[in-house]
C-alpha cells in the first residue's frame, strides 16, 4: 500500500516538472531573447533569459552548470531521505518537499540539457523596479522550501494543552 505522502508526492513533482518543461519550451519557442512581451501592463512581462548560475546571481564561474548540477542531485538525495523518514500520514510534508523535488529536478533538467543555462521567464515588476527573471521551477522551490520551514517551525513549538 502507499503511503498518503508518498499519494501526494508522486503527483505534484510530476505535475511541477512536466508543466516546467512544458512552459520552458513554450517560452524558447515563443519569446525572443531579452525581448519582453507584455501580459499585465507592466506588472507582468515574458522575457527569455538563460541563467548559468543558480538564484540571486549565485556564480560559480567556469564552474556552474558542473558544480549546480551535483549541488542539486545531492540535494535531491537529502530531500528524498527526508520524505522516506517523515511519517507516512504527513501529506503537508509530503507536498513540499514534492514541490521542492519538482522545481529543483526541473532546473537540473536545464542545466543538463543546455550549456546555455536554465530558462527563465517570468518578468514581474514596475517600470525599472523589476524582480529577478524566474520559471515555474522556481515558483515550485520557493513554494515549497517556504512550506517546509513553516511545517518545521510549527513541528518544533511546544503544544498545547487542554
């Protein structure tokens, strides 16, 4: 029998990557590179990127698409181990870490498809104040890593008694 974490993992990770690799493709088939195309006035805009480093700028120059990669399947393999010891009725847990299992795999698939770095395109701002370019992977990661903090914080306040 499955457990129900592993009923709700199983579905999201596979959901998140697919609709990643998905949109990734769309947006390399549909946008022009450094272009941005409009979708909400200026709050939000498609515009292709490629990032070879990882979140905020993170580089490690000649080294990136090598040293991110490995960084991501041991952080797979950790993130895995954590969903194997998590009790089995936890589907919360479950769900973030599928989140975060989704994005990061759907990142990895990036880097180690292209040497031009992982696909970014979604432009969120106003005017020059602009966020970073993201995907939906990193939609899932953010998600998901925010989830699990907050799952673990909970987990470790004192309960109470009635």
């Amino acid at each position: 029998m499955i457990a129900p974490k592993t009923r709700v993992f199983i579905p999201i990770a596979l959901t998140l990557l697919l609709t990643d690799c998905a949109s990734k493709r769309l947006a390399v088939e549909h946008l022009v590179l450094h272009q941005p195309r409009p979708v909400v006035d200026d709050l939000l805009k498609l515009t292709l990127t490629y990032n070879k480093g990882a979140a905020l700028g993170t580089s490690l120059g000649p080294y990136s698409r090598v040293g991110f990669s490995l960084i991501a399947i041991v952080m797979l393999v950790v993130l895995v181990r954590i969903l194997r010891e998590t009790p089995p009725d936890d589907r919360w847990t479950g769900a973030a870490l599928a989140l975060v299992c989704g994005g990061a795999l759907g990142n990895l698939v990036d880097r180690l498809r292209s040497p031009s770095g992982v696909v970014d395109f979604i432009d969120v701002g106003v005017g020059a104040h602009r966020f970073w370019i993201f995907n939906v992977a990193d939609i899932g990661v953010s998600v998901g890593a925010a989830t699990l903090a907050f799952l673990l914080w909970r987990r470790g306040e004192p309960q109470q008694s009635g």
